[in-house]
C-alpha cells in the first residue's frame, strides 16, 4: 500500500510494484466490467468485449501515471458502499425481478387463456354437433309423419322435413375464435416487449449515471479534502494524538470526546442513527413492492396449475333428445260428437325414440403450454442483495470513515496540516 499512495515510486523495483499492482486491479475490474455489462445490463458480447477492454486499457493508464486518479479509483471502492452503491445494488434487483418474474407472470397468463379458449373451442365445437342430432332427429320424425300422410292418401305437403342451416357457419365461428386468440396474444407480447425494453433502457440509464456519480463524488470529496482543511475534519487520528502529546496537551481530546469520533471505532452519533433508519424504511418500501410483484408471479401460477387441472378433469356432460309422437285419426269426429255418440279413434303409427348427445368441454389435442413455476433462485438473489442493500446502509458512516483514511495515506502532507489546524481550533475552544 506504500508504494501504491505514493505519489513517485523511489526506484525502480517500486515502479515494476505499482505496474504489478495496477495490471491486477486492471484485469479484475475489466472482468467484473464485462460481466456487468454482457450479464446484467444485457448488451451484446462485441460491445461488451470492446467497451471492457477499451476501458480497462484506460484504467491501467491512468492509476500507473497519475497519483490522484489512484486515490480517486481507492475511494470508488468504499463510495460502493454508500447511496450511490445502493443504487446500483436496487437497479440490479429491479432488473432480475422484471427479466426473470414479469415474462412468467405472462406466460402463466397465457397458459390461462389457452385453458379457457379450448374450452371455449371443445364447447362450442360440441354444441354445432349437437345440431347434427337435432337434424337426425327431425328426418326420421318427418318420415313418420309423411308415412302417416301417405297412408290416409289425402292432401301431402311438398316436404315434411325440418331444414337446419346452423352446421354451414361452424368454420365462421372457429375464424373468429383463431383470430381472437391471435390478437390476444399479439397484445401480450407487445406489452412483454414493451415492459422489457422500457425497464432494459431505465436500468441502462440508472447503471451509467451512478458509475459516473461515483466517479464524482469521489473526486469532489478529494477536491475538498485538499483545499478545505474544515472538510470532515473531527476524528481522533493517530498523527493528531501524537501531536497533542508532542505539545502535552493530551487533556483536549479527553474533554472533546463528544464532538470528535475516531475513525477505527464503531460509534454512530444519534444524528447518524436516525439517518440509518430513515434509509431503511425507505428500502423496505422497495421491497415490499419487490414482493407484490413476486407475489403475482406465485398467483399466476396457482391459477394456471389449478386451471390446467381442473380443465383435465372436466367430464363430459350427456344430452338427451326424446320424442313421442302418436297419430290417430277419427271416424266422422264432427257427426259423432253433433249425435254424441263415442267417438273412435285408430291409431296410425306411435313414433317414440331418444337420441344421446354428450356435450365436450376439453380435449387431449388442446395446444395448452404448461404452467411455468416460479424460479425459486430469483427470491433467493433479490433477498440476499437486499441484505447486502440494509447491510450497506449501516455501513454507509464507516466508508465515509475509510475514503478520509484513503485520502489521508494518499496525501500525507495534507493530513498533517489538517492535524493541525484540528488541534489549533480545539485549543482555542479550551
């Protein structure tokens, strides 16, 4: 760490040291680079490649020459673990819960909708057929009843048979179910494409804004380090002991213990506490919403598991057409019953039959995509980043504590100036 903060190397073997030093951290940071981008932000891998090498090339330059710009990249690391690596952390999870959540949400939907256009398709398709034995039914009625006609030889009709025309729009109906079911699933997709590429360029976005503000903020906090001696400067260093007890006033770190803190200690002032909470409360709104959305997923396949089901255990239901027809014919009814006489009657035919249909609402050619289940490593990833996330909130104060010290190795000089005008202010104030 001595010849990475040091501004020159002293020789030689410092230098091949620091290159050593720089080529590693290089190769890490361009690795971990490329992943981010090829895995998470989904770019493709020749852009990925290029833009990782490129900068890695530029990273190696800059930490091996200027002195500054390594403090800066040290800084990086703890700045990770502040507001801005939080960041970072939740757009991450927001992009695994909608890459991975949101298009089994839909396809469970679908699988759904597929369930209930077989059953409209099966149920309808049964229904036309019935229609077939409706006109069974009525040829072999109309046939008695011109046997009956024939027999008493009077006046025929031209046809005593029913006319049924229903079988002739069968193909209308299946058209207009195929048509509704392909736009249904047109809309699908293009709110799946939609809400994909919308969360894929926000969480682009996000990822390229919060790189460049760390880079920010840890050059603003080194601009101010080096030109501000005021800037967080209230911590209980080693230089500044040594200085009080150089001058033998060790007495006014004791009687200002409570305005100064020491960096290496795990003290968090009350102001620091309620931040904390506040942030935590604001993170546990996130994931609660997180939730929900993984919540639907589990419904949506609850419903569409039961559906798919429930739809293979639908029995068929049995329709039953009966018909009892009895023709008589009368002696002189009218003279009969002016003379009341009884009447008699013969009997001409007795037409009685009964013809079964059973009415289909599902069947095994029904082209129904499973259920897809719930990737359980998703749940598993989002709650371990998100106790990384709460982890990082508590953690927020002591980075802060750890880019001053970084700064500090950095910049030695300046450190014992600020040691200084530390101990000057307090002196005064005693």
């Amino acid at each position: 760490w001595s010849v990475y903060s040091k501004p020159v190397p002293a020789n030689g073997r410092e230098l091949w040291t620091l290159f050593l030093q720089c080529s590693c951290v290089t190769v890490v940071i361009g690795g971990l680079f490329y992943n981010w981008m090829f895995a998470s932000l989904e770019y493709s891998w020749h852009l990925s490649t290029a833009m990782a090498i490129s900068f890695s090339l530029l990273l190696l330059l800059s930490l091996f020459l200027v002195h500054p710009a390594r403090c800066v990249f040290s800084m990086i690391m703890p700045t990770l673990g502040t507001k801005q690596g939080r960041k970072l952390l939740l757009s991450t999870c927001i992009m695994i819960v909608v890459v991975n959540v949101t298009p089994n949400i839909i396809s469970n939907i679908k699988t759904i909708l597929q369930v209930i256009k077989c059953i409209c398709k099966n149920s309808s398709e049964s229904l036309l057929n019935s229609t077939a034995l409706l006109e069974s039914a009525s040829w072999e009625f109309g046939d008695a009843i011109q046997e009956n006609v024939h027999s008493v030889n009077i006046y025929r009709p031209m046809n005593g048979h029913f006319q049924f025309s229903l079988l002739k729009n069968s193909s209308l109906i299946y058209q207009q179910m195929h048509l509704a079911g392909e736009k249904i699933g047109r809309d699908f997709l293009a709110v799946e494409v939609l809400v994909k590429d919308t969360v894929r360029v926000g969480n682009k976005l996000v990822a390229g804004f919060s790189m460049l503000y760390l880079c920010f903020e840890s050059t603003w906090y080194l601009k101010n380090y080096l030109t501000n001696l005021r800037f967080d400067n209230f911590y209980i260093t080693k230089k500044l002991e040594r200085l009080a007890v150089d001058r033998k006033a060790a007495h006014l770190l004791v009687g200002s213990s409570k305005n100064l803190i020491r960096p290496t200690g795990l003290k968090l002032s009350r102001e620091e506490v309620m931040l904390c909470l506040v942030q935590a409360m604001l993170l546990t709104v996130a994931l609660m919403l997180m939730l929900v959305v993984m919540a639907m997923d589990h419904f949506a396949f609850s419903v569409a598991d039961t559906a798919v089901k429930k739809a293979a255990q639908f029995s068929t239901v049995p329709v039953a057409l009966s018909i009892k027809y009895n023709a008589k014919i009368g002696i002189l009814p009218f003279l009969l019953k002016l003379l009341q006489l009884p009447q008699e009657e013969l009997p001409l035919q007795n037409f009685e039959r009964s013809y079964h249909h059973y009415l289909i609402f599902s069947s095994a050619h029904c082209r129904i995509s499973p259920p897809t289940p719930p990737n359980p490593s998703v749940l598993l990833v989002v709650g371990l980043l998100f106790c990384i996330l709460y982890a990082i909130i508590f953690l927020e104060t002591y980075a802060h504590r750890l880019c001053r010290k970084i700064a500090g190795s950095f910049f030695e000089s300046w450190e014992e100036k600020r040691a200084l005008y530390l101990y000057k202010k307090l002196s005064r104030k005693h």
